[in-house]
C-alpha cells in the first residue's frame, strides 16, 4: 500500500502522455475516396486527448486522497507529483492550443507562408505550469487551505474542455474559439493566473465547518445544478466562478481581523 500513491501519480503521467499522443494525431490529414482527395480533421483524436488530461485529473485526485489516507508523504512523492502534472496539465494543454492556433492560421489564404511561430505562444502555457509547479515545491505549504496562484490542474481541465466545446458546439461557444485572438488573450490570462499572488482556495476545505467550506458548497451545487443544462460549457463557467469566489473568500480568521482593525 505504501507505493499505492506513487502508483496513482505514474497513472496521471501516463495518461497526460496518452493524451499528448491523440492531441499530436489531430491535424487534418487527407484520405482517398472515389479517385478524389478530401480533407478530414482528426477531430476525434482531440476528443479523446481531451477525456485522458480528465482522466489523469481524477488519478492526480486520487494520489493526493491516497497519501493523506495512508499518511504517506514524502519528497520523492511531491517531486513526481509535480512532474506528472506539469506533462498532463502544462504540455498536453499547450498541445491542444498549439493545435487550435495552427487550425485557426490555417484559414487564412496565405496558410503555406503563416509562420511556426505564430502557434509558439502555446507552449507558454507549459512553461508557466512549470514554474507555477517549481514555486509550489520550494515554498512552506499554507496552513489556510488556499494556493497562490491558479492551481495547474485547473488549468489543464479548463483548456481540456476546448476540444470537446469545438466538437459539441453548446450555444455556439465553440466558434468563439476558432479565432486566433481569442486563443492569445486566453493563454495570456490563464500564464498570468498560474503566477498571481491570488489566493485560491482548495477544493478539500481545511476545517468542515461552515464558514470554511461555503466557497466550496456554491461552486459543486452552481456546478452540477447548471451541467445538464450547459453540458460541456460549465466547465469554463466553473473556472470563472472558482475565480470569483476565491478573490470574495476570506477566512474567518481574516474577517475578524479586519473587523478588529475597523
């Protein structure tokens, strides 16, 4: 049982490595029908890259239950930890805005002449991830049950929900993410959270009362009353209101400080 952690981290490497693969496999290729050549987009593949960054979101879940079950840390534990989340939710959601960059650029008229680094600034995501996840190593954990800064997963969960947005299309949302521009803004905003001295809050409350755990209560009902409506797109309506809250909640503690100040 002691390996039980590790195990659960090497499952979320594995399949942010999985995903990778589909992700890379979803350029449109040509194929041969009838003496005549049509383009297919391998939509199907981001499809699928998207659902294992989901899955290895639940086995980074997993670890993390599994280690504070079995009380079982340790620094080998955390670096690999960290390595695997900055495969399944920093490279492989780069790799899906890299693909959404190129499949946008790729409607121009001059698409042959557009440049390789125009689609680059995806890979900025990865980077950030990467030293979100280093900062996190090296700083003494909270005591107050919040990160500083967007928690990488997040991130990756969010971005992961963009293929499948383009694939359903709910409410048209889709087609505000074919354009370029949009993908940059979104990139800069999503690098700029993962680095910000915002304090966002944990999903697993440090105290079970309920002054701790309200912002955690609205976001799972708001969540799962609006899914079967929104589907797909409550994904990114989740990540806005995890924001919202995180920037409203203040600790107990915080509030009668400040009361005492007054």
């Amino acid at each position: 049982m002691k390996h039980l952690p590790n195990l659960l981290t090497l499952c979320n490497l594995f399949a942010g490595c999985t995903a990778i693969a589909f992700i890379l496999d979803s350029q449109p290729f040509q194929v041969l029908i009838n003496s005549e050549y049509y383009y297919v987009t391998g939509t199907e593949q981001a499809y699928l890259g998207a659902l294992f960054i989901g899955l290895a979101a639940v086995c980074d879940l997993l670890d993390g239950l599994a280690a504070r079950t079995l009380r079982l840390h340790s620094p080998i534990g955390k670096d690999l930890d960290s390595l695997a989340d900055v495969v399944s939710f920093g490279v492989a959601p780069a790799m899906i805005l890299f693909k959404m960059l190129w499949a946008s650029w790729m409607l121009e008229e001059n698409a042959l002449d557009i440049p390789m680094l125009l689609m680059s600034p995806a890979f900025l995501v990865a980077c950030f991830a990467a030293l979100r996840l280093a900062r996190f190593n090296v700083r003494s954990p909270r005591q107050d049950g919040s990160f500083s800064g967007m928690p990488v997963p997040a991130v990756g969960l969010l971005v992961a929900s963009f293929p499948l947005i383009n694939f359903y299309n709910p409410y048209g949302l889709g087609s505000y993410l074919q354009g370029r521009w949009t993908l940059y803004i979104v990139i800069a905003v999503l690098c700029w959270l993962m680095v910000s001295g915002i304090r966002f809050f944990k999903l697993i409350p440090a105290r079970w009362q309920p002054a701790y755990v309200w912002p955690q209560l609205v976001l799972a009902v708001v969540t799962l009353a609006l899914a079967p409506f929104l589907r797909i797109a409550v994904v990114p309506l989740a990540f806005c209101l995890y924001i919202v809250l995180s920037l409203v909640y203040r600790r107990p503690e915080e509030a009668a400080g400040q009361n005492g100040a007054a």
